[in-house]
C-alpha cells in the first residue's frame, strides 16, 4: 500500500509541475512588468528543480510518471488564450496564474489526503509544491 500511494502521489505531482511550466511557458511572452518576470522565472526554475526530484524517486520505483490530462492543458490553453485575446496586460497574467495556482493547491492538498500511505518524501514533495503555488499566487497579487 505505502509504494502504491507514494507512485501515485508522485505521479500527480509530476503532473502538477509539467502543468505549472506548461503554464508559465504560455503566458511567458505577453508578461511587461520585468517584476512579474523575474516571479514567474523563479517559480519555473523551482517547479523544474522539484522536477528533477520527482524524476530520481519515480525512478526508484521503475515508474513514468504522469503527463497533465490533455483535456485539462487544452482548457487551460484556450482560457488563457482567450483572456488574453480580450485583454492583454499584466493583471490578466496574474488573474490567470493565480486561478491555476488555487486549482494546483486544491488539487495536490486533495492527493495528499487521498494517498495518506505515501512515503514521507513523496509527502515532503508534495508539500513543498504547495508551498510553491501558494508562494507564486501571493507574490503577484500585487499585479491584479
């Protein structure tokens, strides 16, 4: 039980970060402020490095991983692409960021609960990820 929790809790993180970058990547080139981009230049060199930490212990347990659910990338693609159609600016940027924050938090905090067998470092990731999207959705309010 505990190597099945801990697979699956971290194949949701996993998900999770390839979601934030993809994320950060799409509205990357429409951001002005050089202070949102120096954030969300962080918060992506972060989600890469947890990356790399959930890469070595997926391969501890001979496990792939988990690519974000096409249909939630395709959502969260034509979201920002249509907000950013209507209205190109910074607070845009950060409104758009923010909601995928929340639904980041809300998502892992979920999986934290539903995988309660999980070794302690897939929980440690986890939480650290949370912290992550929490810090993010904080540090740009000052851009909505």
């Amino acid at each position: 039980m505990i190597e099945s929790d801990t697979i699956k809790l971290l194949r949701e993180c996993d998900a999770g970060v390839k979601m934030g970058v993809d994320s950060i990547n799409d509205v990357y080139d429409y951001v002005s402020s050089p202070a949102l981009k120096k954030y969300l230049n962080r918060c992506k060199d972060e989600h890469i490095s947890l990356d790399k930490e959930i890469q070595a212990q997926l391969v501890k347990f001979r496990d792939d991983g988990k690519k974000p659910s096409p249909i939630a990338s395709s959502m969260s693609k034509m979201k920002t692409s249509m907000k950013l159609t209507l209205n190109e600016s910074d607070s845009t940027i950060a409104d758009l960021m923010t909601d995928g924050c929340n639904m980041g938090v809300k998502s892992l905090n979920k999986y934290l609960n539903e995988y309660k067998a999980a070794d302690e470092v897939s929980k440690d990731i986890t939480k650290r990820l949370i912290k992550l999207e929490e810090s993010l959705a904080h540090d740009i309010r000052g851009f909505l």
